[in-house]
C-alpha cells in the first residue's frame, strides 16, 4: 500500500485522525469505529457482513473509508462497488462525501460514479440523425435535436443529465448511447465518445459508485451470459432492506401499449417517408407494421376490459391461465423482415440501426410468450397479472422468489457483499434470519449497532387510547383519525408530518384537514400534488407546514430542526395483500406449512414502521414527539413487537425484549 501500510479505520477515525483535523468540531463515534472495522474484517476475508447501523452512526464513511484502504491494498482484483438505493444518494456520495475523503486521506485513490448506458448521447446515432432532417413530423421535435447537436460541442461528460434542457424522449431515444448498437473501434467517433471513456474510467476505478437499479440490471445481464458494470471482488449495498423489491423488478417482466408501441415507433411513422423502415424495409415490412399497431391496439384493449369487469384495483393474477395473443406471430414476422432489410443495405449506420430494432422485436416477442404463456418446467415460477397503467392495462410477471437466483448469481459465486442500512430486521432478530431467507443468503457476520442519540430523551411516545378498529369499523377509524391528527397538529404548530398507508387515505387525511389548517395558516403538503424533491423545498422553507403522504415519506427523507417536531403514524404500515404478487408469495408459504402473517406480513410491517419512527430525529439536537393512531399496537398481541423494535431503552416499556 503505498504511503497507507502504516494507516488504520482506527487511525482514521480517531481524534488525532485527518478527517478530525477537517471536520470542526469532529467526536468520534465508537458505532462508526465498530461498523467500520467490521467492513475491514469482511472485505478482507471475503465475507458477508449484515450491519444495522442506526441514525446518527455515519454510516458513508465507516464503510467508505474501509473500501478506499482495501481497493488501494488490492490493486488489479477489480473496484470495491458501492451501491446506493437511488440516483440521488449516488450523488450525495460523489458531490460531498467521496471528495472529502479524497481531500484527507493520504494516499491517492481513484472514485468513479457510474449510470446507464442509455444516459449517454452516442455521436454516431446523432450524426445520422441529423441527416436525416424529415426524422421528426414535429418541428419542435427537430428544434430539440439541433439543441442537442450544439449542446454535443461543449458537454464535457455526454449524459442526458447534463444537457440544460432535457429533449422529449423519442428524441433523446434516437441519440442515445444502446447496449447491442455500437460499432466499437470500428465507430470514427470512438476516441471521442462519451460512453467509451466513462466505459475506461469505470474500468479503472478503485471504488465505482452505482445504484441498485444498475447494479441488479447487470446482475440479470450476467445471468443472461452478458455484463456492464467491471469484474470486482466486493461490493457494498447501502439501504439494502431495498434489495429485494429492485431485485424483484430487475428479474421481472412488463410488456404494455407503450412498450410496444416504443419499438414501432423507432422503426416508422404513419405519415413519415424518411423513417427507418420506409427507407429500407419495403412495403411487406410495412404492412407487417400497420398490422403490429392494429393488434397492439385491440390486445389491451380486451385486457383492459378484464379488468374493468373484474374491478381489481391492484392487478388481476392469471395462474395458470393461457393468455391468447395475436402480437408475437405478426412481430416476430417484421423482426425477420427487419432482420432481411439489415443485410441487404450497404450503409454500415443503417445496417446497426436495422438490426438493433430487430433483435429488439425478438427480445419484446420473448417476454410477451412468457407473460402469455405459463411454465411449468419453470425452477421458480412466474408469477403473471394484468395491471392498469395510465388508462390502459400491462401484462407484469415477477419471480415468485428471487433468493434461489441472488444466493446463486450473488451471494455464492459472486463479490464479497456487506449490506448495511439503518432498518434491516425487525430488531429482536440479531442474527437477521428474515432478511437472509427473502435474499438467499445462507452464512453472513451479523452486526447491529445502535443511534448514538438518545431517543428517551428526545422523542415523547404517544399511543392514542380508544380509537376504532381500522379493520372492522374503517369509516369510524378515518374520522377519528382526521380529528385527533388535527388537534396534535394544531397543539404542535404544524412543523409536521402525517404518514399514511394509501392514496386513498392521503386524500381523505388531507380533505378533513386541510380547511382548519388554512384557516389557522398552517400550509398542508401533499404527496401527489407536486414532485417530492418540491414538497421536500416547501417543508424546509415553511417549517410550520404540514406534510402527508405515504409509501416514500416513510424513509429516505431528511428534515432536522424546527421544521419536523411531530410523526403521525396514521396506520401500522402492512402491506396490502391485493396485489397478485403479495398474494403468490402468501400463498406459497401457506402451501409449505409457514405461517404468512408471522413470515412475511409482521417483518415487512416492522420494519417499515421503524423507518417511519426514524423521520423525527435525524441530529443530535432533534427533539419531537412520535404519534401511533393504530389501536392495534395496544389491543393485538404483535403490537409489543412493533413497539419493542424502537430504539428505547426496554426498561420503557416496563418488560424486557426478552420476556
């Protein structure tokens, strides 16, 4: 290691350590040394580490710092893979922290951050079409392409993200960088493209930042024989209480009108005589096109009927249905066209372009034969629904279980993995059975590290007496609901947050309160009715306001001070089991003998109403009070549970988490 063999986590970390001389004001955590020694251990001996780390530990840099020490001691045996829940952590990791420990740390290192494929402008596919002037019928759509073509001049890093106004998506679709239509060296755009020196830069980094979506998409390319992300020996899942549901959509399958309708209009317009496959499929691949467009159209159709009359909300399961489809024959038909069309031409750029649509038709045929047709043979079943989306229906499957595919792929043959969040089991599990079985992963070191707050001095606890059963009386219990969060909201000043369990209860919750608040000037935010990134500004800026929402409110957001002195916990967030797949997997529990309600149903329940408690203190200054409104944490015996899972001292209670 150079310059770095004499260096420590502990060193590091200690008072006397470079991020303490930095840092005003710098203590260190004894939870962040612990957690960060234990990543050390891990990646050193090659390990699975789960570690639980609560608020206030630092979670970044106790394994931040290890990772940097291990990929400089470990040079040529690939990056150490950070993998964040979101673009926007990926990003808080690469503009603050990643910079500051390049800044301190005393040997040099290398940090790469990494998106897709597709937020890349490919200068060959721009160039052909800006020749192709008549590309576009709209010719605000062809004013979005020249602003691309200049903005190409002056970019520095190429990516969707950087361009000042971003184009409508047919255009950026036409410019972008895709997996199956690049040229390689062959390309005279090669040394100057933006894909292939993000591609050299990821290759070369010592510690490469992605997000889950990412790194699980390129879990299912190397399952399928491909790859995107570099070889690497360790990676580290921050938020991984996540993995599952990104693993979920990774491995599963959508197929609707506009997906269809996306790979038909790549190829040709109804009116354009410059499109792709005017130019050079000829008049059978033509009408195979207006053919494909009539069908996709009368398919959804029908699926949208099937739900319209069944009335299912959440998605209509098809078990082991057949589902009857006229679309894969008559795409399958313009793919080989398409296919025959690429051959003939002599234009290298056309010929790319006719062949990636091709084998784009072949791959939507493949998906629409499985979501159509069930498998019996299959090792893990496919789980099949017809979903509504956006006034049309889609068909969806997803894996009945993906921990057989994450404990082959990689938990047994892959990288050294530590997974750390500050909620990853319900916290009377130490040994995070739960989280083990839903991921497949068979041997891993616990950790679980408590918050370095005080949460008995900071947080009041307050259970409602006498309210109604959500369950048996759900129209008492939404009125009784709106009339105490009111008074609590109106005691407090506002300076809020409402957390419930639905949209339809968002809007009922913010319908009763929204006329006594706005006559006391308390301004009511709610989740829905702007982008969250926005209501997230008007929070911070107005701190007597009010904010409801559900779902994403219930982790992930950060709001210290004033502005956030009280948590409504409208309901004990378990999840609907309407939904096809929740059904499945309930389903099959319930076939071997397990009891889903205690295997799968509480866990999940718990594990997010922790993550709901943990909005109220975020710094060591915090103080507030935590409202729970569900009777059921009093009357039901798993309510002990629930509250045993929060970060009081057990004495609180007045029994033991033992007892």
């Amino acid at each position: 290691m150079s310059g770095s063999a004499d260096l420590s986590v502990r060193a590091l970390l200690g008072n006397e350590g470079p991020i303490a001389r930095r840092l005003p004001g710098y203590e260190p955590r004894p939870q962040q040394v612990e957690m960060a020694l234990a990543v050390e251990t891990a990646l050193r001996e090659g390990r699975h580490l789960i570690a639980e780390a609560g608020t206030g530990t630092g979670k970044s840099f106790a394994y931040l710092l290890p990772a940097a020490l291990h990929a400089e001691s470990r040079q040529g045996e690939g990056p150490v893979v950070i993998s964040t829940r979101t673009i926007a952590l990926q990003e808080q990791l690469e503009q603050k922290d990643l910079p500051f420990l390049h800044a301190v740390l005393p040997f040099e290192w290398s940090s790469v951050t990494a998106i897709g494929r597709n937020n890349y402008l490919c200068l060959r596919r721009m160039h052909l079409a800006e020749r192709e002037q008549h590309l576009f019928e709209d010719p605000a759509r062809r004013e979005q392409l020249r602003a691309v073509v200049d903005w190409s001049l002056r970019t520095a890093d190429g990516t969707r993200q950087d361009l000042p106004s971003p184009p409508a998506a047919e255009v950026w679709e036409e410019v972008q960088a895709e997996h199956g239509n690049c040229l390689m060296r062959a390309c005279k755009h090669f040394d100057h493209c933006h894909w292939q020196r993000a591609r050299r830069r990821m290759h070369s980094a010592q510690v490469l930042v992605v997000n889950h979506a990412l790194y699980f998409a390129d879990l299912a390319l190397r399952m399928a024989g491909g790859t995107y992300l570099p070889a690497h020996r360790a990676v580290v899942f921050d938020e991984a209480h996540h993995l599952e549901r990104v693993a979920t959509e990774s491995l599963g399958l959508r197929v609707g009108p506009r997906s269809v309708g996306w790979h038909l209009r790549r190829l040709h317009a109804r009116r354009s005589d410059r499109s792709l496959l005017a130019r050079h499929g000829g008049p059978a691949a033509l009408l195979l096109w207006e053919e494909a467009h009539q069908h996709v159209d009368a398919f959804f159709a029908r699926l949208s009927a099937r739900l319209r009359q069944g009335g299912q909300r959440e998605g209509l399961p098809l078990h082991a249905e057949v589902v009857e489809e006229p679309l894969t024959e008559v795409l399958g038909a313009l793919a080989g066209e398409v296919a025959a069309a690429a051959v003939r031409t002599g234009e290298l750029d056309a010929r790319m372009e006719l062949q990636a649509r091709s084998n784009g038709l072949d791959g939507l045929c493949a998906n629409l034969r499985a979501l159509c047709v069930p498998d019996p043979e299959a090792a893990v079943p496919l789980v099949r629904w017809i979903e509504p989306s956006r006034g049309s229906a889609q068909l969806c499957g997803a894996p009945l279980d993906v921990s057989p595919a994450l404990r082959r792929h990689l938990f047994t043959n892959g990288p050294t993995c530590v997974l750390t969040s500050a909620t990853l089991g319900t916290g009377d599990d130490d040994g995070f059975g739960w989280l083990r079985r839903q991921l497949g992963i068979d041997a891993a070191a616990p950790l679980r590290l408590g918050s370095p707050f005080d949460y008995d001095r900071a947080v009041e606890l307050r259970l409602e007496e006498a309210m109604p059963d959500p369950a048996a009386d759900g129209d008492a219990y939404r009125d009784e609901v709106v009339a105490r969060t009111l008074q609590h909201l109106l005691d407090n000043g506002g300076r809020a947050l409402v957390l419930c369990t639905s949209w339809e209860f968002v809007r009922n919750v913010a319908a009763g309160l929204r006329p006594a608040l706005e006559y006391r000037g308390i301004e009511l935010l709610v989740q829905g009715e702007a982008p969250l990134a926005r209501l997230l500004q008007q929070k911070r800026a107005a701190p007597t306001s009010v904010l409801v929402g559900t779902d994403s409110l219930w982790e992930g957001i950060d709001v210290r001070g004033d502005a956030l002195t009280l948590v409504v916990i409208t309901r004990l967030p378990f999840q609907s089991p309407g939904h096809p797949l929740v059904q499945a997997r309930l389903g099959a529990l319930r076939a071997q003998g397990r009891d889903p309600f205690v295997e799968h149903s509480l866990p999940e329940a718990i594990l997010k109403f922790r993550q709901g408690f943990g909005r109220l203190i975020r710094s060591q200054q915090d103080r507030g009070k935590v409202v729970i409104l569900d009777p059921r944490v009093r009357t039901k015996g798993y309510g002990r549970r629930f509250l045993a899972a929060l970060p009081f001292a057990p004495d609180r209670w007045g029994w033991s988490q033992d007892g």
